[in-house]
C-alpha cells in the first residue's frame, strides 16, 4: 500500500469530530506515528505536542525535521473533523473507506456524480477523508521521505479548525518558540486543504484567505404596553429596520480577479423578552455574518455598520413622529404626550466608556460579568453567541441609559482576511519556478495563481500587518479576552507567507465526503516536493 494512504486509513479510522475529546485521540495517533518514524526515534526532541489553555486538552503536535540551513517551511493542517451523525444508516461504516464505498453501492442515491465516483476506485470515501486527513497524510508523507538538507520542515497538526481555530491560536507561541529554540527562518507555509476543481484542471495556488467577522447588534428600545404604543418604542421595530437594511446589501460585496466575497447575512434575530406579555420589546437583537476579502479592512465595514445603525434609529423615530404629528391633526392625543427621545448609537467599546466615566464601580461590576460568563461558557451552559448578547445587556443595563440606544459589538469567530500580496518584503513567487512545466509533463495540468480561498480556515492567523488597527478592531470583542483573543501582536511578529494547494475532493462535510487519491499520492507530493527543491536553491 501506497505510504500515504496508509497514514490516511490510519486517521481516518480515529474519529475526531470536532469540539469533542474525541480530538485527542486523534493527536495521540498522530503523535504515535511521528514517533515511530526512524529519524524521530533517533532525534526524540524534535517532535513534541504543544497545550495552552484549551478546555478539552486538545494539543498542537509538531514534528521538525532539521536541515542544514535555516530556511524552513511549515506543513500544516488540522486534524478534526465534523460529525458522523449526518451518516444515518451508514454511520457504523464512516471511519471504514473501502467498506464504506461497497455499503454505498448497496444504496439508493439520486446524485449521478455521486453514484458514477462510487465506481471509481481512485475516490477515497469517508469522514474526515477530505478535509482534511488526506492533507495532513500528505504533510507526514514529506516529513518523513524529505531529503532535501538545505531546508527544514515544519509539521504541525492543529485541533478545532472546524469550530473556532483555537489550535491555529494556540499555535501562535509555539511558531516563536520553536523558532527561537531551532533558529528558524519561517519562509512559508503550505496547507493541503481540500480543493473542489474539475479534474483536468489547472492546480489551484490560493495566496490567501477571506475574512469572516460577526457583528452583534442590540437594540434598546422604550418598553411600553401594546395598547399605549406612543409611549415608548419598540426594539424589534429597530432591529428589524437595521436587517433590512444590512441584508444582502450590495455595497458589503468586495471582489477582486473575478472572485466576491458573498453579501451579509443575518444568522440570529429575537426579542429578549423572558415570557410572553403585551408589552413591546425592550430589547431585540440580531446577529449577522460578514465576509470580506483583503481589499477592504473590517473597520470600514464598521463604519458602514454604524450609518445604517444611525438611519434605522432615525427612521424609526420619524415615523413614530409622523404618526404622532397625524393623531395631533385628528386631536386624539396632545403635544405634551409626546415622547422626546435622545437617541444613540455607539460600538461596544464607546458603551463601555460612557460607563467607566459615569459609574464608580463599574471596575467591579465588569470583573463580576466577566467571571460569570467564563463560567457559564466553560460549563457550557452558554454558547458564545448566547454570552455575547448577555454581555451587552448587562452592560446597556447597567448603564441606566434611558432612551433608544443601538450597541454594536463582534462575536466570535472573527478571521481575519489576508493575502500574501501584502507581505511585499516576503515575496516567495520563485517557489513555483517551474512547476507549471514540470506538472505539464507529468500529470498534463499546470498551476492557477488565484488570489484568495473564500472558506474559512487557518490561514487567517498567519500574518497581520496592522496589528494596531485589529486591536482597535477587537476592542468590542462581546467576550472577555481570556475565553476569546486573537494574538495579533504575535502573529504580526510572524508574517509567514501562506498557500493553499490541495488534493481534489466533493461533498466535504457531507456523507459523500470524498478525496481524489491521484492528488493525494501523486500530484499534491509532487508539487510540494518541487517548492522545497525551489526554496533550497533560492539565494535567500
């Protein structure tokens, strides 16, 4: 059996969905594998697993493989996976690959590509198979054959990637350490993530990643009895106005080469009324999703945030003045009965401020609120989004603020979108010299230079270049620091130009997950091995 594809039978038979101590299980295996390697048994202190503050136990392992020099490249890829539940009836065959396939064939499926792959023996089914256990079979694979002496290779396994990148944060200090212990010189790093390309297609090069960030928007409104509606105003009203307003809008779309960013989304809209009763809303919130390409930084998106914010507020009181102004005409209420509001709109940062100033034990208060949501999300008695609302209530609550207020803030996740573009004392482009030639010969495909991935995944914690302004950015985080951060003080330290390059598969996430394993024994080795070659030969 191919060697890769053993390594690949051997994780993919560990389940590690994600978010579960299942995870460790598969860093154990991984682990394991390293260690029996001959030239790891023969140089024990260059490997290792890497744990900080992660409340399932879930550690980074890595494995370095030195070379003569200092120029190193860094293999990278995450080891969990989604659940098996989506399996059905086919569950008890998920981790199985070849017993899988012929379970499948047994079944009834509508899906013509589907079907037509089953009879293909160069498609490997299975959970995990594609994204992303047949990359990281390709990373241990250069690992241990590497015979390159002019560079070192860098292989780290990370948890948590589908869920919330905790494994690509906590490996941050690790990189500095390692590179500090080894002398390294970080020159890129390369992530086997799975690619969906037609097969005789050129291979993608993905020079970046797309940002994600959550805003969370709160409104407070004035509560007041439905049969009094023109005493007070309703949040919902607010709320919903802002959506409409936000939602697939436009003028959010960033594009670049022919690839977009898909338009905001609102994932989470509600009132935070405990019971039902007659009286409107005090509070409504509603959480969206934004995606961005490099192009355009979030905190103009912010800004964008804010006006629409500003004009929902404003709409809302005109029209409950307009309304006003037509029971005055009819004389059915009197001018004096008019509510004068004194609206606001203002980033989670700014409320906190306006606090500090007005209130003398807000310190106090703050570190409480603190303490309880940690509590509360480590127990899991709270999701973070759950924590997030629960943040800027408190928070709008304890300010006493009377009249209708709009609170922005960010939940987590947050990715950052970057692009190699940007690291312009970096530049690394002579790795693929060649390559186009080499894979026209062999396999008849060349290479696409694209300019940025548009999933999530770690790629997004490998560089920052404006550490300052992601500060400012995170600053209206809804959770303390110590249950989400990003390090960006350090990533910026590192600065490591990163590509995407990986094996062709379908329906990840999916039960017809499925990994093309020409790629996977063939090409992808191929094209890897080649940039170590370029990177040895390069002057720098």
């Amino acid at each position: 059996m191919n060697p890769i594809r053993e390594y690949l039978y051997k994780m993919v038979a560990v389940q590690s969905d994600t978010g579960t101590a299942m995870e460790r299980d598969m860093a154990k295996v991984i682990y394991d594998m390293i260690k029996s390697d001959p030239y790891f048994k023969a140089h024990p202190d260059y490997c290792g697993t890497f744990l900080q503050k992660d409340i399932l136990d879930r550690p980074v392992v890595w494995a370095l493989k030195k070379g003569t020099r200092d120029k190193t490249i860094i293999l990278m890829g995450h080891y969990d996976a989604v659940e098996i539940e989506s399996y059905g009836i086919y569950k008890p065959y998920a981790l199985k690959p070849d017993l899988l396939r012929e379970k499948f064939k047994e079944g009834n499926f509508g899906d013509e590509v589907l079907r037509a792959d089953l009879e293909d023996e160069k498609w490997l089914f299975g959970r995990g198979a594609a994204d992303m256990k047949a990359g990281l079979a390709i990373n241990m694979h250069i690992l241990f054959t590497n015979d390159v002496e002019d560079v070192n290779i860098l292989f780290v396994a990370l948890p948590d990637e589908e869920n919330l990148s905790s494994g690509a944060l906590m490996s941050i200090p690790l990189y500095l350490e390692l590179q500090d212990k080894f002398n390294l010189d970080y020159k890129l790093c390369l992530v086997p993530e799975p690619d969906n390309r037609p097969l005789d297609a050129d291979v993608n090069i993905f020079a970046g990643s797309a940002g994600k960030f959550m805003p969370i928007i709160m409104a407070k409104g004035v509560a007041t009895h439905a049969a009094h509606i023109m005493d007070g105003l309703n949040s919902a009203f607010i709320i919903g106005e802002i959506i409409r307003n936000i939602e697939i809008c436009k003028d959010m779309i960033t594009s670049k080469d022919g690839i977009y960013a898909q338009p905001p989304a609102v994932l989470l809209f509600k009132d935070l009324k405990p019971i039902y009763d007659v009286t409107v809303p005090e509070y409504s919130v509603a959480l969206f999703n934004f995606m961005f390409l490099r192009t355009r930084p979030p905190k103009d998106y912010m800004a964008t945030i804010i006006d629409i914010c500003k004009q929902a507020l404003s709409f809302a009181l005109d029209k409950y003045n307009d309304t006003f102004d037509y029971l005055l005409e009819e004389g059915l209420v009197k001018e004096e009965n008019r509510v004068k509001f004194n609206p606001k709109v203002m980033l989670l940062s700014e409320l906190e401020d306006y606090i500090s100033k007005g209130k003398a034990g807000y310190k106090e208060f703050k570190k409480e609120l603190d303490q309880y949501i940690k509590e509360k999300v480590l127990l899991k008695e709270m999701t973070l989004q759950e924590a997030s609302i629960h943040m800027i209530k408190a928070l709008l609550e304890y300010s006493e603020i009377i009249d209708p207020t709009v609170v922005i803030g960010i939940s987590p996740p947050y990715y950052p979108a970057v692009s190699n573009d940007v690291l312009t004392d970096k530049n690394v482009d002579y790795v693929f010299e060649n390559i186009e030639e080499k894979l026209r010969q062999k396999h008849g495909i060349g290479i696409r230079h694209v300019y940025s991935n548009m999933g999530m995944t770690d790629i997004s914690y490998f560089s920052c270049t404006n550490p300052q302004e992601e500060r400012e950015f995170l600053s209206n985080l809804t959770v303390p620091t110590d249950i989400y951060d990003i390090p960006v003080e350090d990533i910026a330290k590192l600065n490591i130009p990163t590509f995407k390059i990986g094996p062709n598969s379908r329906d990840i996430h999916r039960i017809g997950e499925r990994v093309y394993m020409p790629d996977v024994e063939e090409l992808i080795p191929n094209i890897f091995k080649a940039i170590i070659g370029n990177l040895a030969k390069a002057e720098n």
